[in-house]
C-alpha cells in the first residue's frame, strides 16, 4: 500500500472543470482535516459561485455530444472505472480513512459497496428501452422513448465519500446525462480521487465535473437557479434538503432527495436474539453511527429488553476505540466537535428523563473527536434521542408489550427511510412490512444497502430512488410520439 503521505500527495488539489484542473477563483483554498488527530492533511481549491457556473458551462457544453455517445461506450467506461477502482481499493481507501475517520476495513467495504453501482450502471446503460405500439383506436403507431434529462447537480455527503459519489454519477452517465458534483467540504479528497479514476477510464472532458466549496449555498444557489440544469440531486439532512426542493421548484427541476433518517429497529419477543444483536451491531455502529440508515430507536418488546440490553452492552465494551488506520480499530473519531457535542447532549437528556447508561457515555479526552460507544436502556417517550438523528455511536433502548404499540412508535416520527424488524414469526414479518412507514426494512439483517436495490424513503426522509432497475429511470425523461398508420 501506499504511504499516507505518497498518497495524499498524489491527489489533485485543483477543481475539476471541463476536464482541466485548476485553481478556484482568486486562489482560494481550504484545508482538510483528520478527525482523529484534528491536523491538516491537505489544503485543496475552494471554489467560488463563478467557479460553480464555470463547471455547468462545461457541462452543458458536453451534454449533447455525452447523450450521443452509443450506449455500449458509457458502458464501457463505467466498467473501466469499475475495475480501476478495485485495482486501488487499498488506496482509495486509506485516503477515506484519513479524511472521515472510519475504521480502514470499513473504508475498504464502502469502495467495495460504493463500485458496485459502477459495475451495475455500466450493465443498465444498454438496457434503456422503450416501446412501440399500435394505438387502440389504430389510427396510429405509438413510440415511447427514454431520453436523457440532460445536465445535473450532486451534492454529496461526508460520511460515504465514494459511495454517495458513485450512486449518483454511475446511472447519470449510463443515462447520457453531465454532472457537476459538489462534494462536502469535510470529505472532499475521496471524490477528487474517484474522479481521477473516471479521468484516466475514457470519460471526456467536461462530462463530470468537481467543485468542492466552504461556500456551499453562494456556489450552489445560482447552479440550481440556471435554466440549462435540468436534475438536482442531494444526500444530507431533511433541512437542507427542504431548502434546496424550494430552490428547485423555480426551474421545476427534477429532484431526487436522500434525506434524513431516524430507524426503527424492533426485537419482538421471538425474535432470534443471536441475530438481533449481531443485527444491532451492524445497523447502529457501522460508520461509527453516522449513516441515515443506522438504527436510532431499539424498539425491544419488554420480555426480552434486558437480556438483549445485556448482551449488547457485551458486545459494546469489546470495541476496540481509536485511529481508523490502526489494525483492530472498529470506532474511529466521529467528524468533528459538534457532532460530539450532539452525541453527548441526546445522552445527557435521556439520563435526565430517567434511561440508564450501561456503557460509554461520555466524550474522549485528547487528540481527535472520539465519543465512548454507548449502550442507553429504559429510555422514555419523551427522550429527544427518540426524536432526532443520533449521527453517532450511541444504541438507545425503549420498550413496548404489543405489537400495535410498537408500530405506533415505529411509525411515530417525520422520518421514514429504513426500518429493521427482528422476529422469527412469518405472518408477523410480512405484516410489518404493510404497516411500517419506510422506504426500505430488513427483516431479520441489520445491513440492508445494495446496488441492486431501489434506495430511498418516504415522508420526510427524501424523493426518489437511487440504485436497482428505478435509479436509471431518475436521469431519464419519457418521451411519447404518434406516427400515422401508413
């Protein structure tokens, strides 16, 4: 593998506009961090508004041309950079290791996660279809066509740097569209990597764009304004989220939102408390707790609330706390202060109200932004840990006794992305997959996300689906045509 500093010295620190590097408006920079020793780790471009616009020109310069471009050619770059990308796992890797913080085996499976849609979406880009037909009245031959929407916007997150980039981009260009993507400012080397890679796998110039910014609503605001940007897309909090539908409503743009989450994740008293638990684990502690899918609200049927608190807690104090890129370490740093700062004040406040911590609890002294994995038990209803996105690792157990209370507090929240249900009751299963309000549900897994698979929630969790058959179709526009019978 390569060296951390072989390897960050490698990486661009330029913007990526219409197939050039360069340098941000005025020079401006900023400096990426390592969360787990809170030093700079690179000092990269910080594009202005004007930089922003500069990226959409390229673009749409290149829309056309990309849209024109045989099927099986996008296809074949896509699978280029597939294999690319496995080709330097380990590097890639470590690189989203030093700029997030997660454990480096974690880092590993998100590039293996994060290049399936590559993989997928260089497969679907040759099966866009549409169909022809005669009209029932047979005056007519009907001919319905799949087109591009044509340029896009991306803003991605922090906490899957690769994946969030990938999930987007990949059925983007299968579909025949150009992007302009903004990655988070907190995690932005990870994107610039992959970009490279697309780079060096035949993608022309100005069909994928790179503008990492501090200044994210100035350089956003007049990119979702433009007439020529046909597709907004954003993976981040319902807030932001809210404001960015609002923007995109003056150009009636096509929006797909990944918004925020707060999962259930109900045990009921068959369930196999084997997988439950090892279910748990997955669902609350990977990516350190932050992820939208993580599992915010243990929803555990009263008769078996202690032994599950019980074994949890085992399970919890065996984590090994430190820098993600050290052999053994399953909790890396969560991104910055403020996000020990929410990890602690949810804990404070159900401790309060009378829940009961069995392990953890408490910020990290020292160098990094680290918070104890924690175990909360006997939390009330009127717990904001039930209420808001936990973003850290912190499992907080409630209880119920039957089977409609338990979908009442599953269901009682804004929030509907994924949910997880444990039992080893069939009927029971398949009813909760009618009655929860989510997106996505794991009945008995704890990890649920695939490539293959249609991602996405209701209600204030987000519109839209990314992945599977549907995430091609959110880069398409239907287009009906009538010919005379001849």
């Amino acid at each position: 593998m390569t060296t951390e500093q072989e390897l960050l010295a490698s990486i661009p620190t330029g913007l990526y506009i219409g197939g050039e590097w360069r340098d941000a408006e005025g020079g401006k920079t900023f400096d990426v961090t390592d969360p787990s020793t809170g030093k700079t780790i690179a000092t990269i471009a910080d594009a202005s508004a004007a930089d922003g616009v500069a990226a959409l020109d390229a673009a749409v310069a290149a829309q056309d041309e990309w849209a024109a471009t045989p099927p099986r050619t996008r296809s074949n770059i896509l699978r280029k950079a597939f294999d690319l990308l496995q080709e330097r796992k380990q590097d890639i890797a470590l690189l989203m290791t030093l700029e997030m913080g997660k454990p480096l085996a974690e880092s590993v499976g998100e590039i293996t996660y994060g290049g399936e849609f590559l993989r997928w979406f260089s497969e679907e880009a040759v099966r866009i279809t549409g169909r022809y037909g005669l009209n029932p009245e047979g005056t007519g031959h009907m001919i319905v066509s799949q087109l591009p929407v044509g340029p896009c916007y991306f803003i991605t997150p922090w906490n899957f740097p690769l994946a969030m980039a990938t999930r987007k981009i990949a059925p983007a260009l299968a579909a025949g569209c150009t992007v302009v993507v903004k990655p988070a400012a907190l995690t932005p080397l990870t994107t610039i990597a992959f970009v490279k890679i697309l780079e060096e796998a035949g993608l022309p110039k100005g069909v994928v764009n790179v503008v990492q910014t501090t200044s994210s609503g100035p350089v956003s605001e007049p990119i979702i304004a433009d007439p020529r940007l046909r597709k907004l897309s954003f993976t981040g909090s319902t807030g932001v989220g809210k404001k960015l539908i609002a923007q995109a409503a003056e150009g009636v743009l096509r929006t797909s939102m990944e918004l925020g989450g707060n999962a259930p994740f109900v045990v009921f008293e068959d369930a196999d408390l084997d997988k439950a638990v090892d279910g748990a684990i997955a669902a609350k502690f990977r990516n350190i707790g932050q992820a939208c899918t993580a599992a915010n609200r243990f929803i555990v049927h009263s008769a078996v609330a202690e032994e599950f608190a019980r074994r949890v807690t085992e399970r919890v104090q065996g984590f090994s706390i430190g820098r993600g890129t050290e052999e053994g370490v399953t909790i890396g740093p969560l991104i910055d202060e403020k996000a020990v700062g929410k990890a602690e004040e949810l804990v404070n406040d159900a401790v309060s109200k009378g829940a009961t911590v069995t392990t953890g609890g408490n910020p990290i002294e020292g160098d990094g932004t680290f918070f104890e994995p924690t175990v909360v038990t006997g939390v009330t209803r009127d717990a904001q840990i039930l209420r808001e996105e936990i973003f850290g690792p912190v499992l907080a157990i409630a209880t119920f006794d039957t089977e409609d209370e338990a979908v009442h507090l599953a269901n009682d929240t804004e929030y509907g992305l994924v949910s997880y249900v444990f039992t080893e009751n069939l009927g029971r299963g398949h009813r909760m997959i009618d009655r929860l309000e989510t997106g996505m549900m794991g009945l008995n897994v704890g990890v649920i996300s695939n490539a293959a698979a249609p991602f996405g929630g209701v209600k204030q969790s987000g519109v839209g689906r990314e992945g599977g058959f549907e995430g091609i179709h959110e880069y398409l526009s239907t287009k009906y045509t009538l010919t005379p019978v001849s």
